[in-house]
C-alpha cells in the first residue's frame, strides 16, 4: 500500500505543521501533498517557509499555492496596493514584510492545481479553491460546483481552502477537504490533514485530528510584535486556535457595516480600530489592553 499526506491552509502554524509531519512519518507517508496557504494569519511566516524547502530537500513533495501566497504576489507586483499596519490588512502586511524574494519566487513558480499521476494507481486533480481561483471556495453553495464535478476528467479531486475536513460524492465522483492545519475549524480547534492510502483499486482517506502545543503557538503572537500591527485579527486567529471557531469574516463584515454607517462611506483597508473594537467584543473578542482603540 501507498501513503500520501496531504496537507494544507498552514497559514504560518509551523509549530501545528511540525506536528502534522511527524505524525504522518510515523504513519509511514510515502510522499507529500501540500495545497497552499503556507503563510499568514499566525506569525513568524519565515520559520513555516523554512519547513517548506527542508521538506523539499528531503521528501518527495508537491506544492501548489494558495490565495494567501497570490495576496503577496499581487502586493510585489503592485507595490502602490496600500496595506497599512491595523487590523484590517495589518496582518498581510507583516506577513509580506516577513517574506523574502526567495519565498516570493517560490510562490510564482507553483500553480493553483495540479494533477497526481503515479504508475499502478488512478490519476486524481488537486487544488488550493478551484481549478480558474485560489479564492473560490468549492462547497455545495457554489452554483457552479456541480458544473466543475461534470466537468472533471478524473475520479477524485482534493481540495483545500475551505478549513473543514470532509468529502462528498457527485455521481460517483469524489471531492475530499483535508480540513486545516494551522487554522483548523471545529474539533475543538485539532489541528487536521489527510492520509490517502493508495492500491491499484483506487485510494482511501484517512482523516486525522491531532492536540498539538496551542499555548506555544498562542505565545508567539505575544512574542512577534503582530498584535501590535494587526490587533483585532490576531487575536480572532487566536480564538480559532484556541476553540476552532473561527469568526474572522463576519467580524470584518460587521465593522465594515458599522463604518459605514456611522460614516457614510467604508473602503478597505481605511476602517478605525473603533469599528474593529466594536464588531470584534460582539462575537467576545477583546483587546489585550482594555485601553486599545
């Protein structure tokens, strides 16, 4: 039998991603399979990209990349993008700042899928979203998630971005989510990958949902400086970590609506840490320093 790990959504948890590789070599992976989102989101990105090319130099491996590796190559490219240290762009901001031109070289030579190909075993597609977007979520409330299905050439398709650990089958087609591994929702925050176990009659998921050190994780968004530049959402990642309930969209979505109403306008990334302050205390989020604004 053959062992794939498949991994994905790291968003810079090197201490929930070390765990997982340990677990899968123990588990006898064969190969690795990782579907984006190396980085951002939790801190010290650069300690995640050196996992990245220590697990290239050593294992066999397949990379693609994520919508957050696309946000640092659009931000090289269009360098008048202003991101500015708050909570609503901070985040990237020190992730990007935190990157270097050899991480961000990395990221342009990856695609957005991929196809797995391996001799006495049925070829399967992979993806970060989907096969045109490294944003698009592929979920039943898709419309055109069964137009993509039809259209798929292959038995099975992997793919990441939606943090939730799960497959479905259209017409005796299979789509398998490995679910997050350093963002992970639900499971009261276990962090989570995938093993496909391989013969010549097809492969078989195996999920797992691993504890891993969450207060050595927690500690280092003490420790980088990130709650400073990006306050309200750093501590939203840190409710995820902690309860695997993951508030971040709607918490932006409600300061955005609270700007605007109290403003009349909004634009991203231009929304006061007020609105912040205000939309992230109703989902129980609140500051590190009572005096923070």
């Amino acid at each position: 039998m053959f062992h794939l790990a498949v991994m994905g959504d790291i968003h810079s948890n090197h201490i929930a991603w070390e765990t997982c590789i340990r677990h899968a070599l123990r588990e006898g992976a064969d190969e690795f399979l990782f579907l984006g989102d190396f980085i951002s989101d939790c801190p010290y990105p650069q300690k995640t990209m050196r996992i990245v090319y220590e697990m290239q130099r050593r294992y066999p491996c397949y990379f693609i990349r994520g919508n957050r590796e696309d946000y640092m190559l659009n931000h090289r490219a269009h360098p008048e993008e202003r991101w500015t240290y708050s909570s609503a762009s901070g985040n990237l901001l020190y992730t990007y700042d935190n990157l270097t031109d050899q991480d961000l070289d990395f990221y342009e030579s990856l695609d957005i899928h991929g196809i797995y190909m391996k001799e006495g075993f049925p070829p399967f597609r992979f993806c970060h979203g989907s096969f045109t977007s490294s944003s698009e979520l592929l979920i039943p409330e898709n419309k055109k998630m069964e137009q993509y299905m039809d259209a798929l050439d292959v038995e099975l398709l992997i793919s990441g971005h939606t943090h939730i650990q799960e497959s479905r089958t259209y017409q005796e087609k299979k789509i398998i989510h490995p679910g997050s591994v350093g963002l992970p929702w639900y499971h009261g925050g276990k962090i989570q990958y995938m093993m496909l176990h391989g013969t010549g009659q097809g492969w078989k998921e195996e999920f797992f949902q691993l504890s891993y050190d969450v207060e050595a994780a927690v500690r280092e968004f003490e420790t980088s400086g990130i709650y400073e530049k990006a306050h309200y959402w750093a501590k939203l990642a840190v409710h995820t970590l902690k309860t695997g309930d993951d508030y971040s969209t709607p918490c932006l979505q409600l300061a955005m609506k609270l700007c605007e109403e109290a403003e009349g306008r909004v634009s991203w990334p231009d929304i006061d840490e007020k609105y912040w302050q205000q939309a992230a205390e109703k989902f129980g989020i609140t500051a590190c320093n009572p005096n923070f604004t």
